[in-house]
C-alpha cells in the first residue's frame, strides 16, 4: 500500500480553506434544538472566501484521490475501529504548520460481500453534493476544548479528503486522508469519527 506526497498547492489550498471552517461546541444531553444547524457545519454562518483548486482533466475512469501530506508506514496503527463488516486502522494523526491536522488511515474489507462506501461522505448537503464516495463526512472531537472540527473544504465545497472511492471488493484495502482545522497545540488527543464506524480516540503528532 502507497499514499502519495501531495502538492505544495494542496498544502496551501488548505491553509486558507482553513479560514473557511471552524469548532462548534459541542452541547450537552438535552440540547435546545440548534444541534441541526451545528451538524450542517453552521451553513448560515458567513464564512470568509477561499480560493477553489484548478479543474482537473477528466481522463475517464474516476480513481480515489488518495494524497496526503506525508509518507505513512502502514506498520503504524494508531486506532482501529470497525464498522459493517470493515475494519479502519489509523496510521497517523500529524499536525502540520499550515495549521491543519492530517489523518491517514487505511479501511480493509474483510467480509465476503463488497461495501458500499457512500455513507463516508456524511449528511451535510452542500459538501455531499460535491464530495460523493468519499470521506467528507469525517469529525474531529477536542473533549476538553468542547469543539467539534469539520473536514476542511474551499469555497465550492470541495473537501481535502479522499474522494471518488468505488465499493470496497472483498479483501480488499483502500487508503484514505482527512484534512481538519488543527485544535490549539495543547489538545493532544482527540475523538476520531466516520459514518458506519464506531469512535476512537487519537493522538495528535506534531
């Protein structure tokens, strides 16, 4: 299994698609029906622009965009959680100086059965609508900070994440990154969630 270098322009893309995101705190048992508009990303909420990548050409056959920010030994396990009959081990959580943290993680199918994998995009319309098959409906919960971070995303609603994942054959392994906002250096731990998998908690490198 390989993950690629991304580009200097994803690093920068993502540095100003992270004036475009931002935590919700996140509320208690019984909360007081504002929850919906936190789990959409606070859509109504003005956002500062950011600038949207290039157009790729399209060369027919869509792959996964699996570029991340760093080499990754898949050696490494961090967390694993399983979810649907898949299991998801994390390899690293790295926070960069741009002020992002990268997730990297690899999800094998171990059943018989092919996966679907459009649950991984999330609920949120906007980013679902731009992002199918991908991981885009990923979260980072600080419980001390008591913030929720969203996938970053520029001003079209496109994610830095892994996109275009076809269904997961049997036996087989897809590798996956998630870009975040970077909670304050003293959070080094935090809540790692994605659609159909449990929750796990990860410590953040860097």
């Amino acid at each position: 299994m390989s993950i690629r270098h991304t580009t200097t322009g994803r690093k920068a893309l993502a540095a100003a698609a992270l004036t475009a995101v931002f935590g919700l705190a996140l509320t208690g048992c019984g909360g007081d029906g504002g929850s919906d508009e936190a789990q959409q990303g606070g859509e109504n909420s003005a956002q500062p622009s950011a600038p949207a990548p290039a157009p790729t050409e399209d060369k027919g056959e869509q792959q996964p965009d699996t570029a991340a920010g760093e080499n990754v030994d898949p050696n490494v396990k961090l967390a694993e959680i399983r979810g649907d009959g898949l299991i998801m081990t994390i390899h690293q959580a790295k926070r960069d100086s741009g002020g992002f943290v990268t997730v990297q993680a690899s999800i094998r199918n171990d059943g018989t059965q092919s996966k679907n994998t459009t649950a991984w995009a999330g609920t949120e319309t906007a980013l679902l609508a731009k992002n199918p098959n991908s991981v885009a409906g990923a979260t980072l919960v600080d419980k001390v900070g008591k913030k929720r971070y969203y996938i970053l995303r520029d001003t079209e609603n496109r994610c830095l994440c892994t996109t275009g994942i076809p269904p997961l054959l049997a036996g087989k392994t897809t590798s996956v990154f998630m870009q975040f906002p970077s909670p304050p250096n003293t959070t080094t731990e935090v809540d790692f969630t994605l659609p159909t998998f449990g929750t796990t908690s990860v410590k953040i490198s860097g």
